[in-house]
C-alpha cells in the first residue's frame, strides 16, 4: 500500500512539473533570444492596374521584455532589376511588454514586369542576437 502512494504521489509530481515548464510563456518554435521575422518566406500576387499596395511584415520576439527592443530593417533586390518597393520602416521597435511589431512596404505593381524575390533582413541592436531574413516573392496577375 505504501509502495503504491508513493509511486502515486512521484507520479503526481512529475505531471505538475512538467505542466509548470510547459508554461514558462517561451516559444520553443524560436530560441529565446530571438528578434526577427515571423516567418522566413511570403508570397504576394498584385492587380497591375493599381499604382502602389503597402504590405505588412510582423516582426516578433521569442520573449516578452520589460524594455523595448529595436531592430533596422534593410532591403534588397534581385541584381539588374529595377526597384519596385519603396521600405517605409527603415528601424522597428517593439514596445516593453509586447511581442510584435510591423514594418510597413509599399509595392508599385504596375513596375512588375516579370516575378521577382526581394529580401528584407532585421538586424537586431543587440548585437548578440542573429539578424533574420524575409524573402517575398512578388508577382502581377
């Protein structure tokens, strides 16, 4: 009988630990540390016959912090292609207690000739941390 209680009761104290570290509020998707973009590839099709869209990218960290957190935001093309973006967040800042920001793009379709990939990287302030990458593939219907 007491050999059961206590394996009842070891039994017991394993599940509730293992509950406690399940909520430790960290994304295991990412690691801890983590200041980047949401996901590492997005897909967009346009109507050429509009001037300019403005896309939104979510930037997003592993951890909420008590202090905001910055990132610059840089973008480049395809060598030999003209530019068909204009990036209307060069810094992002992600506010003390949150996990996310945006960072705004706007696309001229009508300068879309053939697909084309762009890439965007967040290069953290804290420079322990890895800058990230986004490639958007972008192409005119």
């Amino acid at each position: 009988m007491k050999k059961a209680i206590l394996t009842t009761g070891l039994l017991l104290a394993l599940l509730a630990l293992t509950g406690l570290t399940a909520c430790d509020g960290h994304n295991d998707k990412y690691p801890k540390e983590y200041l980047g973009f949401e996901k590492p590839q997005e897909s967009y099709t346009f109507d050429r016959r509009q001037t300019s869209q403005e896309i939104a990218l979510k930037v997003i960290v592993a951890d909420k912090a008590d202090t905001e957190r910055k990132a610059d935001i840089s973008i480049r093309s395809q060598p030999g292609r003209t530019p068909v973006y204009t990036l209307l967040d060069k810094e992002v800042t992600i506010a003390p207690k949150k996990k996310s920001a945006l960072v705004r793009v706007r696309i001229y379709p009508a300068k879309i000739d053939q697909p084309q990939e762009i890439k965007l990287t967040c290069t953290p302030k804290d420079k322990e941390v890895k800058p990230t990458t986004i490639t958007l593939k972008l192409a005119v219907k």
